[in-house]
C-alpha cells in the first residue's frame, strides 16, 4: 500500500524477521504459556517457573509464573558479571555538558548497588517496605531502584517534577516510611530544590516517614533533620547483601499515574512477568547487538524509563545511556551532540521533543554527524506524521528505521510496535501487535469490530508484563479497566485499524489528557483549581496543541464577588504548579459564570472540547443543556481570551 514507508537496511537485521515474526506471534497466541515459559529462560531463576499464565479477567485476578523464585537485581546486574563486567553497563551524562560524563561498568554498577542496597539497611528499609524515589535521573536514580528489587524492596519512583503536595499524597497511599532524594536535581541550569520538597511533604498530615536517604548531586545547601535524615555517603558501606528470592509475583514497584478521577493510582507491578515482559520486549523491538549504545531520553520517574532505561536494557546486558539534562540546553543541537560524543546507537525519545526540535530548524541536526544511529524509537503520545517524516529524513537521513511504540504504564512494556527488522512503517501508525498481545476494537455499546474499523482498544488476554492491581484498592483496578467491557482490559485510548491490521492510536477517550507526552487526568487539574478561595467551579479539558500535542484549557468560575483578571490568571496558574509540578501548568484559563451542564447537573465536556479546540461547527446537541445561551457566552470569552 502506498502508505508503507519501506524498512531501510531490513536485511541487516537478525533479531527477528518477517517470518519469524508471524510465527512467533502465531505461537504466542496458539499456547501462550508455552510461548512465555520459553521467553522466561531469557531471566536467571532461583527456581524456574514451570507454570506460565493462571489469570482471569472475570473475577479479575492476575498471576504468571507463579511457582518460579528470581530477582531483578540479580538479572539486570549480578549475572553479568562474568560475561561482560568490564563493559559498560550505563554512560551518565549530565546537564551541563562541561562537566565530565561517567561510565559505569557493569563490575562497577555492581558495587554502586551494593553501596545502595547497604545504605537502604541502613535507615531501616526491609524486604516488602515501600521506598520512595525522588531523584534526578542520575545513576543514583537507577541504583536507588536496582537496591530496592536486590533487597525485595518495593519501589515507588516519584518524578522530581511533581510538587511537595504531590510527593505527599503518594508517600501517604502506599504508607512508604523510606525516601531517597537528592540535594537538588538540575535541569538545563534550572535547579530544583528536591530535599527542601521533601522537607515540605513530609509536613503534610498523614505522611508518615521514618527516614530520608539523600544523595550529595549538586552540593547545595541542604537542612538534615536529625536522626530522620541521612547522608548517602555516611552510611553507605561495601558490605555483601545477597540478592532475595522474589517469589514472581511478589511486588516489584509501584507507580502512580493518572486517571479520570481526582487521585492518582498506584499501579503495581510484580516481579516474574513484568521481568519477563521488560527483557524480551527490549530484545526483540529494539534489536539491540552487543556493544551498541542505546539511548532513552526518558526519565526514571516514568514507566518509560523504568522498563526501558533500567530493566530491559540492562537485563540484557547492554548500554544505556542516562541523561540528567533537557533537549534544549545548552541549545537545541544537545541531543545530538550527545549522539555524537557517546555513539549512541539507538534513540528512544518522545513526539513532544521531535516536535519542539523540529521547530528549530535542521541546522540543530544537520550540524552533527549522527552517523552512530541506527534505530529511532517514540513513545507516550500519538506521533504526526509530519513529525515523523521530520524525525526519519532529517535526523535519521532515511536510513534508520522508525519504531512506534505504543504502551501505557499498566502495560508493563510495549504493547503495539512495528519490528526494525520486520516491518514496513507508516508514518502515524504503531503498528502491529508484540507477541501475545490480542488487541480488540469495541463499539460504545461493547460490539467487537472486526477488519478495518475504528473503535475503543481493549486487550482481550493477559500478558505477562500487565500491571496486577492498583496498590491497595483491587476494586479500584477492577473497575477502571475491566469494568467498561466486562471480561476485557480497557485501554481508555480510541485506536483505528487498518486494511493492513496496523494500529492507529487516535488519543485518550477518557478524561485523561497527554500533555508532552505526560498523563494527565484532567480532574487532578480541576481539584488542584478549586482548592483556590477565589475559585467556584472548574472543568479542564484538552486541546491540540503545536508542541505538547495537546495543551491544558481551564475554564474557571469565581466564587461571587470575584473577578477574572490577567493577575489572577497568573495566580491560578501558579497554584496549580504549586499543587502538582510545573508539568500540569494551565496553559488557558477562560473566566466563565457557568459551566454547561444538563438539567440534572453533569458538566457537558464535549462542548467544553469543542470550544476550546475553536470548532464550533459541531458542537452537537445542546438543546439538553440547563442553560443553553451558555454556549454563546464561551465562545465569545474563547474568542477574547
Ligand atoms: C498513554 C499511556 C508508554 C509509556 C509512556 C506513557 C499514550 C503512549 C503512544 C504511542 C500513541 C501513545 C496513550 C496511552 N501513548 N504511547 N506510541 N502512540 N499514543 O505512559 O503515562 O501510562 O500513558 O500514552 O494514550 O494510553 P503513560
């Protein structure tokens, strides 16, 4: 079909083929437990799993491997040493591109875990504790969450972005005792005063720490409460500690992330699948060879750098590349000057920074080599083609293949991919289904959709990388994802297939909004709005947005007596930022003396959508509305704001 873009280089791949790869998936789906029990000889086991899948999506519950005993500090560390400890296991590379990088042999990464591991005993951290991780992405980040699983910690890793108030609440849902952070992190020479948030947190009611591991990163001046708070340095020790034998489902991490309710979710994953899941999606969807270096641009306070910056390239053995910095700092060539210094191999990055790259001209690009890439990766929002076409001609000279990985935090790893070495892409398009993935198009009503259609994506069988509930609230988990469709996974995103069977992701049908490829639930943004006094009522929408894909559209009332002012605009925003992190910053806000409602009070977000999107046109029916000339009055205000 003419909307192919043709694999460049296709036969110099060996990791999987056409065939095989239409084999393998047949298999995969034909005797699943078959499939994974051989997949899961890919990790080393204390005891090796003898069963593969025991789940059910109706009652909900979740197991694979069940009876197998491992670690995943053991395989993404320990087990290399003999065959490649003295090959780099991670290259840091900081900020500020004066100062020097680091690169950590797998020997070396090995004592750092140990230091780690030995510092986390040390305050008091023991196996089936939740630990939080606020870090910078530096390579304490990663040590921090390697100790954890070492030592059958469970891991809550915590965006160094998000506020104090957000710590809060998810220190407080999974009752963690235990933080390590930072002095500071620092972002393209922005310094972001980690331990002073912690400090801010930790005042919070129902917060509830014992002790506060911090790392000396940028030396800043810092206050230690004592006996709570501990230096890295000062308690770290060289001591043995042997890995635990994880049982395969016992927990691995949790993280939250955003739905359509208010509070975030602790998703939590477990030990075997999800190990599993990380090795083998990394092995077979970036084609990794021995001796390359693999880049993700991600942070490790994201699934992403999770499941692709720590576990999946580490347990199999390779290279990766941890960036502490941003893509525009010192300019906007920064990312390919670290291409170029550290022959990164492949690139695993995000729509929203090709898009903000692209917007600054190829000469950024054109000015580097990049001889070194062989393979380009995007993850966590739809990509536009325009986008992509810019991302493969330009930065990839049309030589490297794209892939388009579509996945979710409760999907463990990539779900919806093309195969470097075995597919032809399109651009916009994900792809094809990885092994064992069912993915299903539903109607409104729940009416599957065969052959090209467009509809809700569920998933319709488990897979071993799938998240096993919300931490602490099963019913929640059940409800959110299985609840909608009874008997299948709902992904919450709308999704197109194809007369080729490739997938389209067309966006979030839920509440739940991608802002620089970050999940937002829009009435986290709400909450955050109406905890001003000034503040009556709020309802947050998306809306396209050129760079972040899509931006943040607040519509505010005031409470009476209260007037919508430039000042208290900028206030609402900074309260916001205040509330959540700089990521969830409003990025309109519209003064409103109504919201649309129906006669019996549910706010009409499509209309609201519709608005802010500048698309009158269709704004559908709204002769259902309490008061209908509101409409009139939105677009007006949409008008002059
Ligand atoms: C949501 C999940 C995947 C790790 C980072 C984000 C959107 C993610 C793609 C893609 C289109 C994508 C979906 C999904 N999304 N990747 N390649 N194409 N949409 O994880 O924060 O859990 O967000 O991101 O809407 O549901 P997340």
């Amino acid at each position: 079909m003419s909307d192919f873009v043709q694999r460049p280089g296709a036969l110099e791949h060996t990791h999987c083929t056409a065939e095989q790869y239409r084999r393998l998936y047949q298999n995969s789906l034909a005797d699943p437990d078959r499939f994974w029990l051989d997949q899961a000889g890919r990790l080393d086991w204390f005891v090796a799993p003898r069963t593969g899948g025991n789940w059910s999506y109706d009652p909900v519950e979740i197991k694979w491997f069940e009876d197998g005993t491992t670690n995943l500090c053991h395989n993404a560390v320990d087990r290399h040493l003999n065959a490649r400890g003295d090959q780099p296991a991670i290259i840091f590379e900081p900020d500020d591109p004066a100062s020097p990088s680091r690169t950590l042999s797998y020997a070396q990464l090995f004592v750092e875990v140990i230091q780690m591991a030995n510092a986390l005993k040390a305050i008091g951290v023991r196996r089936g504790d939740r630990v939080t991780i606020y870090m910078p992405n530096i390579v304490e980040g990663v040590t921090a969450m390697l100790a954890c699983a070492r030592i059958g910690a469970i891991h809550s890793v915590v965006f160094g972005g998000f506020s104090p108030e957000a710590l809060a609440g998810r220190l407080t849902d999974c009752d963690s005792r235990f933080i390590v952070t930072a002095d500071q992190a620092v972002r393209g020479t922005k310094p972001v005063p980690l331990k002073a948030n912690v400090d801010a947190a930790l005042e919070r009611e129902g917060v509830n720490v014992e002790s506060v591991l911090v790392i000396r990163h940028t030396g800043a001046d810092i206050t230690m409460a004592e006996g709570r708070d501990h230096w890295f340095h000062a308690v770290a020790s060289d001591d043995d500690v042997p890995c635990e034998p994880m049982a395969a489902e016992d927990p691995l991490f949790i993280l939250y992330t955003s739905g359509s309710t208010g509070k975030p979710k602790g998703v939590l994953h477990t030990t075997g699948g999800y190990g599993v899941w990380a090795a083998t999606t990394f092995h077979y969807i970036f084609d990794y060879r021995q001796g390359e270096t693999y880049w993700c641009t991600a942070d490790i306070g994201w699934v992403t750098g999770h499941s692709y910056i720590v576990y999946g390239p580490l347990m199999n053995g390779a290279t990766s590349l941890v960036f502490e910095g941003v893509p525009n700092h010192p300019d906007f060539g920064r990312f390919w000057d670290v291409v170029d210094k550290h022959q990164v191999n492949i690139l695993y990055t995000a729509p929203t920074a090709i898009r903000a790259l692209m917007r600054e001209g190829d000469q950024f690009v054109t000015s580097r080599s990049r001889a070194s890439l062989r393979l380009l990766g995007s993850v966590g929002e739809p990509i536009n083609p325009e986008a992509w076409r810019w991302y493969y001609e330009v930065v990839g000279e049309s030589r490297c293949p794209i892939i388009d990985t579509w996945w979710q935090t409760e999907t463990g790893g990539c779900m919806i991919t093309t195969l470097p070495g075995a597919h032809d892409m399109k651009p916009g398009s994900a792809g094809l289904p990885m092994f064992g993935v069912r993915p299903e198009l539903v109607d409104a009503e729940g009416g599957v959709l065969e052959g090209e259609a467009e509809g809700n994506l569920c998933i319709t069988a488990s897979w071993p990388g799938q998240a096993r509930s919300v931490y602490g609230d099963h019913e929640r988990f059940v409800q959110t994802y299985f609840s909608t469709y009874p008997g299948k996974y709902f992904t919450g995103d709308g999704c197109r297939r194809d007369s080729d069977g490739y997938y389209w992701i067309t966006g979030r049908v839920d509440d739940v909004i991608n802002v620089s490829g970050h999940r937002m639930g829009t009435a986290e943004v709400e909450s955050a709005l109406v905890l001003h006094d000034k503040v009556a009522e709020a309802a947050v929408v998306g809306y396209p947005h050129d760079i972040k894909g899509q931006g943040i559209y607040c519509y505010v009332t005031l409470n009476a007596g209260e007037d919508g002012s430039e000042a208290l605009e900028a206030e609402l925003r900074q309260h916001v930022r205040r509330e959540i992190g700089p990521i969830a910053t409003p990025d309109r806000i519209q003064f409103t003396d109504g919201l649309p409602k129906t006669r019996s009070g549910k706010i009409m977000r499509r209309i609201l959508r519709k608005v802010a999107e500048d698309d009158y046109g269709s704004l559908g029916d709204t002769s259902t509305l309490a008061d209908p000339s509101l409409v009139e009055r939105l677009i007006a205000g949409r008008r002059d704001s």
